[in-house]
DNA sequence: AATGAATGAGCCTTCATTCAT
DNA sequence: GATGAATGAAGGCTCATTCAT
C-alpha cells in the first residue's frame, strides 16, 4: 500500500541478504553455507543470491569486504603516537574485544574472517592484503618499539602472532570452554577480563624477551619508561 | 577362491581408511571432506565407510578417538615429577610441535581436532573429555606451579589458554603467513623455532605474572626452585 | 520529465530487439539463445521482449516473418522472364550467397531459417508457407524448364532440392571446413567462388539429366534456346 | 530373483542409457536434451548419466564415438579399386543412405551427426577426425578421379562437398519436405529413389565437369571408361 | 564379508517470466 | 509506457548412502 521507492526496496533487499549471509557464514563457514539457508533467512526467493551478487562465491567476498571495512581504528594510529607501546597495544586489543561484544554491530565480521583463517577461499587474499597486513603491520611497529627490534624481524614477527593468536583462539575456542568450565560464562565482563589477561599477559612476555635478547643494547622503547 | 587371510584383511582396510580419513579431515576438516575421497585414498571401495563405519561422521568421531589415543605423553608426566615447571612446559610444547613435523608419523592428529574447535560436531564433546580436559588440566597444574596459584584458578586457565592459543595458531595461520611473508618458508628449523619462541614467549609471561600478582605472597612455584 | 517521442522510441527499441534477436538466433539457434543476451544485445531492458513480444516464441516467430519479407527478389522474377534459364538459376544463387557476405545487410535472415530447419519449432509452418514454398517454386519453375519436366515432376523436385542442399550446406558447414582445412579461408571472394561452383556443378547435372532423361523427347527447355 | 550377473547388468544399464541418449540428442541435439530425459527413458535414476559417463558432455562425446565405430564401410574401399569411380561414388552413396534406414540399427547415428554440424559443440573435432575426414578424403579420391583432378584440389573438393551437401540435406529436410509436400512419403523405396537421384546428378556434373575443366588434358580417370 | 552399481536428496546456477512501481 | 527487482521452475551435477549380489 505504502508507495516505496524501489531503489531503497532494492537496498533493503541487499542489505538483508548481506546480514543473513553474514550469519549463516560465520555459523558454518563458506563450505557448509546454503544460499537456499541464506536466502530463507533475509526473506527472499531461492534466486535472490545469484540475482544481486553473480555467484556464492562473491556474496562471501563481498561479505568479507564488508568485514574489512567496518574494522577501522584510526583512534589507535592516535595513541601510538601520544602515549606509551605499551598503552597502545593495550587499547588495540581492546578495540577488538570491544568490536566482537558490541550490540549495536553484529558479531560475524570477526567469526567470518576466523572462519577465513581455518578453511581458506580465494577470499583469504583479499583478507590479508585489506585487514590483517595493515593490522599486523602496526602490531609489528608496536611489538618492535617495546622488544627493542624492527618491525620486520623475525622475532618481532613470532612475537606479534603470539597476540594475534591469543584474540583469535578466543573467538574459536567458546564452544571448548563452553563444555570444559560450564560456569565460565562469557558475560560483557568475562570478557572485558579477557582483554584485560591477554594484553597483561603479552606485555610481560615482550618486557622480558626485550630484555633478555640485547641486554647490553641501549632502546629508545617505550618500554623504558616504565622502569 | 585363493584363501585371502580376510580377518587381517579387513583389519587392513580399516586401518586404511583411518589413516586416509585422518589426512582427508586434517586437511579440509569434516564438511568439506568427501567419502569418496577417503576411500580413493585408502584404495577401497566406494562403500567402504558405510560398511566398516555405518556413516561419515561415525567414521570420523572414530578419528577423533584415535587422535586421542595416539596423543599420549608419559614422558612428559614423568618431567612433571622429576624437572622444574619450566623444563615440563618447554617439554610439552616441543613434543606437540614434534608431532606435527615428524615425518615417520602423519602429522593429522592435531589438525583434526584444530578443524573441530573451527567446526564443532557432535564429536566435540568426546574429544574435550579424552583430550583436552586431560591436556588443558595438565597444562593448568604446570601453569599453576610456575605463576604459583591454583590449576582451577581463573587466572591460571586463562594463561593456560594463552598458551594453547599460540600453538594452534600457528596449524592454521600457515597459509596467511604463506600470503604475509612468502620468504619465511615452513622448514624443519623454522619450526622448531616458533617452538622455541612460544616456550620463551610464555614462561616469559608466566614469570612476570607469577610476580606481578602476588608479590608479597611466598610461592611454592617450582620457577622460585630453579633459582 | 523530459518530453522524449515515446511512439518512435518505441519502435526504435523493437527494431533493435529485432536486430539483435535476429543476429542471437542466427548465431546459436532458438534453443540456446536467451533473452537475456539479446536484451543486452539492443541496449533494452532485461523485460523488453516479453514487453513487446509476449514471450521468446512470439519474438522468434516475429524473426522469422521479417526473414520472409526482407527475402524478395523481384530482379529474379523478372530475369526469369527475360533471359535463359541457366542464367536465372545463376543469378538466384548469386543473389542468395550475395546477402550473406553483405557487409551493409545483417546477414541472419538466411542463417535463422538454416537453423530452423536443423531444429524446427512451430515456427516452421509459416517459414515454409511464406519463404520455402514460394522459392522452391520458383526454382522448380526453372528446373523444370532446364531439364524439360514439369514443376510437379518428382525429379524436378529432387533437383531442386539438391541445388538447395548445396546452399544450406555451405551456410552449416563453415565449422567443419574450417577444421578439415584450416588454409581454406572465407573470404569474399571464396564465397564467390563457390557460389560459381554451386552454379556450375547444378547446371552441368541439369543439362545432363535433360538429355538423358528423355533423350528422344523434344524439349522447349529455355538451356536450348541459349546455344 | 534370477542370479543377473552385475557386469551385464551395468552394461545393460549402459547400454540402455546410450540407446535413450542416441535417441534424445538425435530429437533435439545437444542443447535442448536433458540428462532427466534420457534417465527416463532409460528408466535409470537421474545421477546415471553422471555415474556411468561423468557428465553430460561425456555422454554426448560418447554417443558421437559410437556413431563413428559404426560407421565402416571397407566394402567401398574394395570397390574403390575394382571397379570405376562412378560405381564406387554410387556405391559409397547408396551405402550411407541404407544406413538410415537399417531397420536393425537405430536411426539416431547420422542424425545426431547433422545436429552436431548445425550447432557444433567441441566433440565436433572428433567427429571431423574420426567420420568427416575419412570420408572426405575418400570421396576427393573418387571426385578427382571423376574429374581428373588431383584430391586435395580446391575445385575436387567443392565438388565433394557438394554431393555431401545433398546427402545431409535429405537428413535435416524432412520436416520441411512433410510440409511442403504431404503426399511424398519417405517409404523405404522413395529413399532409394533419393539415393539414385542424388547418384545420378552428382555423377552427371562431375563428368560434365572433367570435361570443361580440362577439355586438352588426357586423362587417365576410370570416368573415361565409360565413354 | 565385501563389492560397486544405483539411488535420491540437495547443491548452485540459469532462465524466461511476472509484477509493483 | 517502460522498468528492473523478484520469482520459481528446471537444469547439471555431487554427495552420502543403500542394496542386490
């Protein structure tokens, strides 16, 4: 009854496909997705995915794309220039933890790229080069600041996936916890609690490795100020 | 009509299947594994799983089991009693990290139960009671010794958790890494080097913890002993 | 908004529907052709032709009738009456060879009633009524005359229709000779060629059949009249 | 309840499907046929086609194999070098037309050929190396023959593919002919009046032919025996 | 006991067509 | 009058599974 305009039925259309695709993707992942499953979700016809997005194959891309782009923290590029490593890579890993409790945003982005990582499509590429390179490239600068080596060192390297696996493994293991500590519940609190371990966790391993490699080496790191 | 020894024989085909099935799932995890596949591997018939397992995931919670009976460390329970904390956990690390290079022995075992936290199945359950409560509880009690509080300790699970992030981390992170850094190859030193850098990465933390959060309170670690 | 001659747009858009679904159709046939494709050939709307032609049998058939009135040869009928009979024939089969290299004219018309014949549709009827009949009447004519039997005559029939074959074939085959011989190429003057050869193979059996079919019998064949 | 040996019974399965394909493609070529169809009429499952032949192109592929292997005429070859041209060009003729009407082979050989030559899909090459070449060149030989040519002559072979052209056209032009002349009924004698027709026209031109062509040049062609 | 031919549900995709605007 | 978003039937194909042997 109510005259819509059609552009914005398209959109709404779109969007509620991309939502549900969003869902059932980080649910099952890209192989065990069903457009039909999709499609059922956002409301609309069998051929609904094939109609706005060409194939499967690109309404994951796009899907992933999406991810990307949503997870921008231009406040982090801020904090490492003002404060101390140690206080930038503690509000980093905040800002993650923070995107995947947000109830204002939905929660697959990161449980899409998780997925990503365990079973890689032609998407990964995409992935890497748009998300995680650019993250990693500034975990690397922050690691390296506090361990007192170039970003591109190996060690700097090793060191930075040690953080980036404590987060994902988090993301992967609830259903773990959720059947090994059936009281540990993952409240808004648990895992503020969690962000909270792994950067405590992750400074002191940096701290120390910073020392023990060059002890005789003078560092300009931030880390010193601590002392 | 020749007497083929059909009980070896068959024993044979089964452990066949096992080992194909236990190469197909550690490299795509469940869903994307193909019955077809599996038994191509093995060189049996197309029936073959139906027939010695009555479906494909009956076929593979039977793989999950075996990874959990090849996955014995006595040696490591006898470290526990007779070598500090720290020498236990370097020692629990380097044999996970062992076991997945070891070219005498298929490398599946882990893979498949990383697919299961990625994806769980109904199997989840089994493997968490017969592998990974008794590993994680393991692993709690030598964490518990090194940071000095209890294995149930909330704390303790979390640095626990810390650690077996980094070592599944990086059974999956390989293809990123592959896309990353496409000069840092995957060799056999390579590997024993993360092993070495995520065993000094977390006794790191661990130390620095085991300080930092109970500084006025006499411990019983064995770190304190290895002074 | 802007005041666009909707009655001559309309028409320009189903003249170029026409177009491009004569070329579609000419190219792959009724079967394999889309909609779709033909839409996009015209620079219309994916819903143009079920807009302006019901369904895709109703633009078919619509093909088909302007096939038939874009076929007249006037020239022909007038050369009938005036010159010989050979020299008829041979201007027919110019005529008809020259419209399918006409780089100015699209050259389907011939192609669509090709196809048509390999695959009939319903369409076939009106094809053969208004296209087929007529022209093989006249050709019958001229047969006839040549071989001194009437247009009725079983053997004129038959040659009549194996001069068409060669025709038709030389529009199917093109694939083939160019695998059977890959030097052999279709350039404007190898189509002459064998439109000649066409012409001189048809007259040489003629003229033969004439003679030897009714050797005693007086013929007013107009081949007579032209020594 | 008859003990059916497995390996005839897949063969009859196979053979089946062949016999309902052969019959499909036949009706309606490539294109428009449906594996669902042959299954069908077959009354196998609709994964047969897939079990037994991988896909559809397959099937196709193999339907236009057996169209080949049924297609040895070595009675020609001896006939090629007894007897004259004329009586081998009359013999190859006759036998291609007695094919399709072999009440004991099913009819669906030659037809599924034209099709593949009306809407040529990529097993045409085949067809051309296995059926079209071999019989093209046989024909030149005799052609040039007739006509005192040497065979791979570009006049000897539009020559051939003129009597070519008369033998496919009778295949796809029924149809047409059952329209354009309801009373000319393609019973077993009215075929064999086609196939002498087509004998004799061909044989005339090509005469006709070898003699303008070369009117001062001996010719050693068996055609000059028959003066 | 073991095979492999056969099954049917279900997947992604394409297509002509419809309908609200 | 004309659009294009949306439809649903149907296509080829894959898969785990069954059943007669």
């Amino acid at each position: 009854m109510t005259a819509i305009p059609q552009e914005l039925n398209q959109d709404a259309t779109r969007t509620k496909l991309i939502q549900a695709a969003g869902e059932v993707f980080a649910e099952v992942g890209y192989q065990a997705a069903t457009t039909r499953e999709i499609c059922r979700r956002a409301g609309a016809n069998i051929a609904a995915v094939n109609y706005h997005f060409g194939d499967k194959l690109a309404l994951y891309t796009e899907i992933l794309k999406a991810a990307v782009i949503k997870r921008e923290q231009p406040a982090v590029e801020a904090l490492l220039a003002t404060k101390t490593s140690e206080e930038a890579l503690r509000a980093l890993l905040f800002g993650i933890f923070r995107q995947l409790t947000d109830p204002d945003r939905p929660a697959w982005y990161v449980k899409v790229m998780a997925h990503e990582l365990a079973n890689p499509t032609p998407g990964l590429t995409a992935v890497v080069e748009h998300v995680i390179r650019p993250n990693v490239t500034l975990l690397c600068t922050i690691v390296g600041r506090i361990i007192g080596r170039p970003p591109q060192d190996m060690k700097t390297r090793m060191c930075a996936h040690s953080i980036i696996a404590q987060v994902i493994h988090y993301i992967h293991a609830r259903p773990v916890i959720a059947l090994l500590w059936p009281d540990w519940k993952m409240t808004q609190e648990a895992i503020e609690e969690i962000a909270s371990h792994i950067a405590e966790f992750s400074i002191a391993a940096l701290k120390e490795i910073g020392k023990s490699a060059h002890p005789a080496h003078p560092q300009k790191s931030t880390t010193r100020r601590s002392k």
